[in-house]
C-alpha cells in the first residue's frame, strides 16, 4: 500500500472524527465544557501542522490539517466570545 495512501486514510479518519464535536458545538453554542486553553492550542497545533504540511510538501498532512483548521477557529471563535461576554458580566 502506498504511503500517501495510508496518510490520505489518517487524514481522513482524524479529521472526519472531530467534526461530530464541533458540530454539536455550531448548533448549540454551549461552549461550556470546552476549556479555553486546550482550543487555543489545539488551533494553532493544527495551523502549525498546515504550515508544516505546506513546507514539506506533504499533501495529506496539509489537506486535513486545512480542512480540520475551517471548524476548530470558528468553535474557538465561539468559545472566545462566550469567554469575553462572561467577563464582562464579572
């Protein structure tokens, strides 16, 4: 089996996987659970990731780390104003 093959099925895998979340968290804007650090990472871990991708020239790793990219900045988007609105209640 081709390597890009195994890498295209990882991508796949991995990125179709986090999207049942981030869904969830799109329709019902409860952002709660999600701590704020962990997405901060996770999102520049995965814009990292796609640079990396890109310098290398490794498709599948730029492909679903792109793809995975779209989803985790809006969720953290979400998160970041659910955080900034609790703030300002303080």
């Amino acid at each position: 089996m081709n390597a890009d093959l195994i890498g295209y099925i990882a991508a796949t895998l991995t990125t179709v996987s986090f999207f049942p979340q981030a869904l969830k968290t799109l329709r019902s804007r409860d952002t709660q659970s999600i701590s704020l650090r962990m997405y901060l990472l996770f999102t520049a871990g995965v814009t990292f990731w796609s640079i990396y991708g890109w310098m290398v020239d490794d498709g599948p790793v730029l492909l679903a780390n792109l793809i995975t990219l779209v989803p985790a900045v809006i969720v953290l988007s979400i998160k970041l104003s659910s955080y900034l609105k609790n703030e300002r209640q303080l």
